[in-house]
C-alpha cells in the first residue's frame, strides 16, 4: 500500500483516542475544566456508566459566546499561549485537546455562560459537525453533556465494560478530585441515584476521611516538609497498625494524580523494610514551582518529572522518616520515659560473653520507681524499692513492663498498649548504634578472648574484612591455621561461641559483605548479637531497651524488615471487646 495522508477525520478520531479511552477519561478532563475554571461546585451525571450521558456542570467563569466554538477546536486553549508556558503550567488543562477529542466521538452540548454577560450559549456537535448554536441564559457557569460516547467508533465501544465497571472507574476518577480540593463540593449521580456526595470543608483530613472512610480505621501520621523548591503535605499510616490497612496509595504533583516511581520508591523506603502484611498507606500532595516540573510527558497527564530526581528522592525519604520518628518518641507518651544517662545507657554494660542473665547486682541504677501492676519477673533489689523517688501522678504508678514467655515485652502507653519483640528491638538497637559510630563503635574487651574455628573459606572472607569488623567494635586476629581469635565485641552485644561461628559463616555466605559493604555486616552482627527470645529481662533493662528503641531513626522495624513494636490503642481494644 502506498503512504497516504490520512483523512481529516481519521486522523482526528486517531488523535482522540489518545486522551478519551473511557468514561472515567472523560469526566477526568471536564472535572479539570470545571476545576481551572475556578468552579466551587462540580456536579457529575451518568448513565449507563457513561456509556449513554455523561454531563459534567460547574458553577465556573463560562465561557464567553465569542469563544465556545473555539473551545472545541484543537489545540484551542485558553491556558497556555506559547511553547514558554509549557515550562510553567499552573492549570490542568493546557493542551486544548480535550473538547475537540470529544467532539469528534459523540454527540457533545455545551451550555455556558460568564458572569457579565446577559446572555449565554449553547453548542452542540456530532463528530467533528456543528449541528446547532443558540443563545440560552443560564446561572454562570458551564455544562458539557456527552452523549453517546464512542457511537462512530464500534470498537472502541465494545472495548468497554459493564455499566457498573465503568461507574466505579468514574468515581476513581472524581474521588482524586476530590482529595485534592476539600473546597470544592462534588456530588456524582448516576441514574438519578446519588453515588457521592461532598460537602466542602476547609479541613483537609476532613475531606480525606469523607472520600476513604476506610482511614477512620487505622491511625494516621502527618508530614509536613517545606523547602523553597518543594513542599510535602500529607498523610501516612502508623507503621506499628495492628490488623488489616487498607491499600490507598496516592499522590499528587502540582495537583495532579500521578504515578512517580521516584517518589513511591522514597515513601517506600522512607516509612522503613515492610514486613509482608503491612502496606504502607497514605496520602501525599507535592508541590513545586511549575518550572520544576514537566508535566507534559504524556498525553493522559498521569505522569511528570522533576527538574532534579535526587533532591526529590533525598526529600521526600527525609520527610517520611522524620515524620515517622517524631511520631515514635510522641508514642512514649504516659511512658517512663527518662532520658537520663542511666536509662539511655546500654542496660548491659557488662556483657559478658557467656549468654548469662544479668544479676540484680549489674543493673544500672534505677531511675524510676519500680512499681508496677504486673508482678517483676525477678526480685527487685532493696535499694531500688526503697528508692526515695516520688510517684509524680497516679497514672505513673500504673506503668510498668511485663515479660511475656521471656519474649515480648509489654508495656503501658497513654493511647493503649505496646508490645516490643525483645530480640527484634534489639538488633534495630545495636544495628543504628554501629552505624552511627562508623569510625569507633564502642567495644568491650573480652576477658578471655574467644577462639572461633572457620573453614579456609570463611577464614579467607575473614582476612578480607576484618579492617571493617574491627571499626564495627569487633576485633580479631588470625590465630593458627583457621582459627579466629576474637578481643572485642560492640558494647552491649551479646555473643557466645555458637553465635561468633554463625556470624563469621554468615559473613562468608553474604556477597554484599565480601564487597565490604558495611551496612550488612552490621546487620549481621545485630542480629547475632541481639538478645535472644527467652532471655529473661529485668524491669530496668526493659526500660532501657524501649527507650533507646524509640530513640532509633527507624524504631518499627528490625534491620530485616520485621516489626519491633505491635500497638493496641485502647479503642482497637475496645472495639475487640464490643464496648461500641
Ligand atoms: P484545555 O483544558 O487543555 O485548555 P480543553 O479542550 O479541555 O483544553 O478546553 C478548551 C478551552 O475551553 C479551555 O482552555 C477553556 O478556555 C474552555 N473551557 C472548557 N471547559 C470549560 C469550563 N468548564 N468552564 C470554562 N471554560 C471552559
Ligand atoms: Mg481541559
């Protein structure tokens, strides 16, 4: 077949089916119109899940008679006026594309009418045709109503699914809308049914709870972060949730709905390693100066990029992270909290390296009074009891920790309860601790060195990286022919013989610690040398422990991705126990 040029209608049914794939892609670009518009008021209308009538009505500027043909030529726009302003695009619509798209695949009316004018307009157009133009007088404002969408294109309409599909696709889209402008009232009906409804509200959690009811279940962190090129606003779920969080991830750049990898990747890794059952959820608005920002890369608008990826990145990462630790140290509220030295210090200063429980004799000095409700898993020493200390309120007396099966550490909170998995806590614990020290973690010397056997491979990985190990507070020597001496351990790490063997074989079998990665070779020393389940832990040492967690960057989480802290707020317990 030779090239020929397309016809004119061709090629305009080809370009619209770009921008108008569906009813949900129609509504989402008159929602725009309406919305850059300066509408206070949007009011949807389908039936048959658009397929039949899609009318979009708003209570806009209108647009003036001499302009309503123009408004659905292509590339016939009111916001953008030269290829400059692409660089600094503050409205939805820019491309001038839409109406037209539209126009060619349906029947399209468009009734409107501006402020200062006496009189209004209609239009209607069937494919590409103006069928019809009048003058109306209407309340300001502008309907567009689409009819028959696809009625020249069969396949296009077979693609199309069932009525209700097609619904729940438009409400997708209004409900981004929605999120985004708490001000604005939307309602959406569909067969004279109302579908949603909501009223406007200077609030923006409000709006949010309206639009995803499912939230008023978990318990929300926010995030504020403000920066001359960028600012952060928004919501992310508590991570220590207990039960099922539903999956609403959403953000806006500029206003718009979007999928960025850059930024979910940031939130991602900013809110910590998931364990599998958790998603995290939330809802996050960024906004740049539009010349930050292309928004032009797709047709649809669904994605744009930032000037500057890494800065994006570094702060939105630092956003969630602060967000998240500031709420960990606000969860220790109505807990003993103390910051003194004693409390903060590691509450096994005198590790030894047998795996031996600490005896009353080692605990540092108490600082709070030892009440509790629940029974100490072991005597308290008298000096302790006898401390002079005074309860500073009745609640105080309340607190105190439990050891559950020599465990879990469970422990009283203001908003409920909290139970720290020992050994997890711990590894977060010392893992942060090393890496925050990199050049001198403190160690302590071993008494009696310790004698560890390798095989030549290990030994060899050993040789390798011992430079390294020694910086993370574990020092040792080649010591005959594949042996190990071991001097030193990072302070407060627990090790005995079997776990120094497991260490030095884990290390050989991890690739990342060969390459001398260093933030590996900590986690693997965390983790063997956190306490263990079944080790049994005295109130202090409980103390201490939750502490200096919640002092962490990433408290939530083991270095494995696993939780360290699950908390039950007094109304999810409540709820368990039906009080309402
Ligand atoms: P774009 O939004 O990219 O400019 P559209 O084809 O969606 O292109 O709209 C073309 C023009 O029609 C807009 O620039 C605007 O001037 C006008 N317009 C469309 N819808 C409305 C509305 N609801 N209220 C006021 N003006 C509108
Ligand atoms: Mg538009």
């Amino acid at each position: 077949m030779s090239i020929r040029v397309l016809s004119r209608e061709t090629a305009a049914k080809i370009a619209a089916g770009e921008v108008i794939i569906r009813p949900a892609s129609v509504v989402k670009e008159l929602v725009e119109n309406s919305l850059d518009a300066g509408a206070k008021k949007v009011e949807i209308y389908l039936e048959q899940g658009g397929k039949k009538i899609i009318r979009v009505a708003d209570d806009g500027e209108g647009i003036p008679p001499d302009e309503v043909e123009l408004a659905v030529r292509r590339f016939a726009t009111s916001k953008l006026e030269s290829v400059q302003d692409l660089t600094r695009i503050a409205s939805y619509g820019f491309r001038g594309e839409a109406l037209a798209s539209m126009a060619e695949v349906c029947e399209l009316k468009i009734e409107t009418q501006t402020q200062d004018s006496e009189v209004g307009s209609s239009l209607l157009i069937k494919a590409g045709d103006i069928k019809e133009y009048r003058e109306i007088v209407r309340a300001p404002g502008t309907t567009v109503t689409v009819q028959d969408l696809f009625f020249n294109l069969p396949a296009r309409r077979a693609f199309l699914r069932n009525d209700s599909y097609e619904t729940r696709l438009v409400l997708g889209a209004v409900r981004n809308y929605a999120l985004l402008e708490p001000e604005i009232r939307f309602e959406i009906r569909s067969n004279r049914k109302i579908l949603d409804s909501y009223r406007p509200s200077k609030e923006w959690i409000k709006r949010i709870l309206d639009v995803l009811p499912q939230l008023k279940k978990v318990e929300l962190i926010s995030i504020s972060q403000k920066h001359q090129l960028l600012t952060l606003d928004g919501f992310i779920v508590r991570p220590d949730q207990s039960g099922e969080v539903s999956k609403v991830q959403k953000t806006f750049f500029n206003g718009r709905p979007v999928l960025y990898r850059t930024v979910y990747r940031a939130i991602m890794e900013g809110f910590g390693p998931q364990s599998n059952n958790l998603v995290p959820f939330f809802v996050l608005k960024l906004v740049s100066p539009p010349e930050m920002l292309d928004s032009n890369i797709h047709p649809a608008k669904t994605e744009v990029r930032f000037r500057d990826e890494r800065f994006l990145y570094d702060f939105v990462f630092q956003a969630v992270r602060k967000a998240i630790h500031r709420e960990a140290v606000s969860n220790l509220e109505g807990f003993p909290m103390h910051t003194s030295a004693s409390s903060l210090r590691p509450y096994l200063s005198r590790t030894t390296h047998q795996n031996m429980p600490a005896t009353p004799q080692d605990l540092p000095q108490l600082t709070m009074p030892p009440t509790t409700v629940f029974s100490p898993s072991r005597p308290v020493p008298a000096e302790i009891s006898n401390s002079p200390m005074e309860l500073p309120d009745s609640s105080y007396s309340q607190t105190g920790f439990w050891q559950l099966q020599n465990t879990y550490i469970l422990a009283q909170v203001s908003s409920g309860l909290i139970i720290v998995d020992q050994h997890a806590a711990h590894e977060r614990i010392l893992y942060e601790e090393m890496l925050e020290q990199l050049e001198g973690v403190p160690r302590q010397r071993l008494l009696f060195p310790l004698i560890v056997e390798l095989t030549s491979e290990e030994s060899a990985t050993f040789e390798e990286i011992s430079d390294y190990l020694g910086k993370l507070g574990l020092e040792a020597k080649s010591f005959g022919p594949n042996q190990v001496i071991v001097e030193t351990l990072p302070a407060d790490a627990k090790f005995g013989q079997s776990d120094l063997k497991e260490l030095f074989r884990e290390f050989n079998q991890t690739d990342e610690v060969r390459l001398g990665n260093r933030d590996k070779m900590a986690a693997i020393i965390a983790c063997h040398g956190a306490i263990k389940a079944g080790h049994i832990l005295s109130q202090p040492e409980m103390e201490s422990l939750i502490n200096r967690l919640f002092c962490c960057k990433t408290p939530y989480f083991c270095p494995h991705g696993r939780p360290t802290v699950i908390k039950f707020t007094m109304t999810d317990l409540d709820k368990r126990f039906g009080r309402f």
